[in-house]
C-alpha cells in the first residue's frame, strides 16, 4: 500500500452501474491494497467467468438485476462488500489477501486486509 494512503488514510469508494470494471479493480487496488476479482453475473465459483475490464458493471449484472450505486467503505466487512455487491449490482466479486493467492476472511475489516501478508 502507499505511503500516502498509509498517511491519509484508506478512502471510501463510489461505485456505479456506469463503471468500468477495470477502474472499480484499479481504484479497490489504490485504496484497499489489494485485489478484487469481478465476475460477469453472480457465479464466483466453479464455472464463473472472470468480467471483461472494459466492460462497465451494468453491463455485467445478472439477468433482470436493477443496478444500484453503492459506496465501499473502509469499516465494511469482506464479507459485507462481497453481499452488497451481489444484491444491489448483481455481480460476483470476491476479494483477495495482498498475495493474490488466498481470499480474504469474510468477516475481516477492508483497512485490515492490506496489513496481511
């Protein structure tokens, strides 16, 4: 994470339908430290398909799923951040330890995650 957001702060994030899906990743990146994984419709599992970056989130909801804006705040839960993006934009999402290689806990704070190596 950078020296800067170490100083300031972690920062909240506004998400919209109209968001492309490799700005949210960029954006989670620079505020959260690590990596969040979107999917096209809700299958985060076995057969799920990893969501265009260029694609914008409305794009990419489940079939018949209202797309609402949505902001990802620091003092979320994963787990909470995972529920919310799947009932109110209809995407699968799934966010990553630092290492890129575990998930993260559901029930760990967002301004923790990036402190895990």
């Amino acid at each position: 994470m950078g020296l800067l957001n170490r100083i300031l702060g972690l920062k909240d994030i506004a998400v919209s339908g109209k968001m492309h899906v490799n700005t949210l990743q960029k954006s989670f990146k620079e505020s959260f430290g690590t990596e969040i994984r979107i999917y096209k419709g809700l299958n985060t599992g076995k057969g799920s398909r990893k969501a265009d970056g260029k694609a914008t989130l409305a794009s990419i909801c489940a079939e018949g799923m209202k797309v609402q804006d949505i902001v990802i705040k620091k003092s979320n839960s994963v787990g909470q951040i995972e529920q919310q993006l799947k009932e109110q934009m209809g995407i699968g999402v799934q966010i990553m330890l630092p290492d890129g290689k575990k998930f993260a806990p559901n029930e760990m704070k967002l301004k923790d995650v990036a402190n895990q190596a």
